[in-house]
C-alpha cells in the first residue's frame, strides 16, 4: 500500500531524516538518497511495520508500508512521527513575532520534530537511559531490537523494530539493563498491550491528566513523562519545564549572560503559541550545534548538523494534514 501526506506549512523530509541520523536513541543509518526509512510497531499491534517515506518536487511524501501492521495504522503513526498531523501554516507567523525564532527556523528551513516511534518507545528508551550514559543507552536500545524486534523488509533493506509490548511483557532480563530497569519495562510492555501508551489517546486527554497517568507507570517521572508526551504522543504546544537544556539554548539564542528562568521562559514562550514544543526543538538543535552538548557535530550551515542526542521535546496542535491513500 502507498499513501500521501500533504504538509500544511512548510516541511522537509531531508532536514528530518539529518535529524533522525543525529539522533542517539533513534539508533538510525541512513537510507538511500531520498528515502526515510523507518521500522516500528504500530500502537496497539504487536506485528511491525516497515515504510518508506519520499518528499518528490510537489513536497507532497509519499509513503509506501511493508509487513503485516495495519496499513492506515502505519500511515496514521507516520504522520505523528513527522509532526505532519498538524497544520504548520501558522509556525512562519511565530517567527515574525519573535525575530529570534525567525533566524532559527531560516537556520533550518523546514525542520519539524521527528519524536520517537510511539509513546511507548519513548518510555522505553526513559527507561533504558535512567542514571546511564546516552551513549551506552543507545546501544542497548539498539541491541534490543536487534535481538528481540521484528525485522521488515523495506524494499531490500532490512530493519528491525523495537520489540512490541508483549516482547517487553515477557522480559526476564538483557545485557545492560540494572536494578529495576527489567521490572519496570515489563510493566511498561503491560500498560502499553491494554492501552494505556496508545499516541492518539494521550493527546487527547487533557495535558495535565496525560502527564498525571503517565507518571503512574513504574519509573517515569516528571522529565520522562514529558520526554513521552512531547516526543512520542506529539503534543504539539508544551513548554518542558522539566528540561534544563532548553534554559541554555534559550540563553544562546537571545544573548543571554546567563540561563533565564523558568518566568522568563513562560512568558517568552506566549509568543511561541501554537507551536511552543516546535520552537523548544530548535532551541534544542541550536544548543547541540553550538556547544556540542550531547556529543553531535557543530553547526557548518547546512542540516546534516542536527546531531540532537536526547532533545527533550516535540510538534504542534492544529489541524491535521490531508492525507490520502492510492
């Protein structure tokens, strides 16, 4: 099956696949020329889904959907994954309000956050990284579903998904994973076969309950219910509090001594409306091209740079994008 997501503002494919490259917890190789590919299990399935995903000259992506997951599943959670179930035509406005968010989205034309798969996954990947290195939590995660995921057959090339929530149900134990981690990820795979880490329904719960019921799984706390909200559900106009990073790429991007504070953040951040977790990103995406923080390459004026390790946030809240199926 194919389908077309149709951007509402604008949207680059190629600026989120450089994305996604940076992007430790993604665990993420490239593709060939013009092509995303991505390998997942859809929410509330347990069989994977591979798709490939292309933006030709009319900007339209056109995705193609391999395996056995539900096909208008997979194109549902694709849109989410890109911030495409969103209408972006307002975000040139955020910069014209703010003239500091404006040089950043001309820094990166056309990037929108890329989050993880699911919410699921990012709880996971929460999980997986308490009191641990990204690095070493990467390549856990990436040895996971090497391991225990589903591999799918993308046109040739094979990838492997995270293991789905029974997987995860089932787990006794995995190389790398200490103390409770083991006990809290089959807890995780629990909540998420019966529901409870399902994308659509978090967004549409009011964000405070969303964030209340997430703090309720084993192990998740305030950052990591964020971290699952914003970049796995796709909550697109959240500030993160929670993430201290945002404070320092705030401070480099306004030409600050020092970091601001959390009243300064909250009411520069009226101007970010709709799309507040959109300009946390590129906040985020400055900070790594800056300074390196996480380990990515600096900035040399181009968007092969997003080298992003664990960006706290993600998308917007509007309308959705039409889409449609051929």
């Amino acid at each position: 099956m194919t389908f077309e997501l149709v951007p509402l503002g604008p949207f680059s494919l190629g600026a989120g696949a450089a994305f996604l490259e940076g992007f430790s917890p993604a665990a993420y190789r490239g593709a060939e020329a013009g092509h995303l590919h991505l390998a997942f299990v859809p929410d509330g399935e347990e069989a994977a889904a591979g798709v490939c995903l292309r933006q030709p000259g009319d900007g339209v992506v056109v995705g193609e959907v391999f395996g056995e997951a539900d096909p208008e599943a997979v194109q549902e959670q694709v849109a989410r994954i890109l911030s495409l179930d969103v209408d972006g035509t307002g975000f040139p406005e955020v910069g014209r309000r703010d003239p500091v968010v404006g040089g950043l989205q001309g820094r990166w034309p056309g990037l929108r956050p890329v989050g993880f798969c699911s919410p699921y996954e990012a709880a996971a990947w929460a999980l997986i990284g308490h009191r641990t290195r990204i690095v070493q939590a990467a390549r856990v995660k990436a040895r996971m579903a090497a391991e225990l995921g589903q591999a799918v057959d993308i046109h040739g090339d094979v990838r492997r998904a995270f293991p789905g929530p029974a997987r995860l149900a089932a787990l006794e134990g995995f190389p790398g994973l200490f103390g409770r981690k083991v006990e809290n990820l089959r807890s995780l795979g629990e909540a998420a076969a019966v529901g409870r880490l399902d994308g659509a329904r978090l967004r549409e719960l009011p964000r405070d309950q969303a964030l209340a019921e997430l703090k309720q799984l084993p192990g998740i706390g305030d950052f990591s219910a964020e971290l699952v909200l914003l970049r796995g559900a796709a909550d697109p106009d959240h500030l993160p509090l929670h993430e201290p990073r945002l404070c320092r790429g705030a401070a480099i991007a306004y030409g600050l001594e020092e970091p601001p504070d959390r009243p300064w953040l909250e009411e520069r951040s009226e101007a970010w409306r709709p799309y507040r977790t959109w300009v946390v990103l590129l906040l985020r995406v400055l900070l790594e091209a800056e300074t390196g923080d996480l380990g990515g390459t600096r900035d040399v004026g181009g968007t092969r740079d997003l080298g992003t390790r664990d960006l706290g946030t993600r998308d917007v809240g509007g309308a959705h994008a039409r889409s449609g199926t051929a």
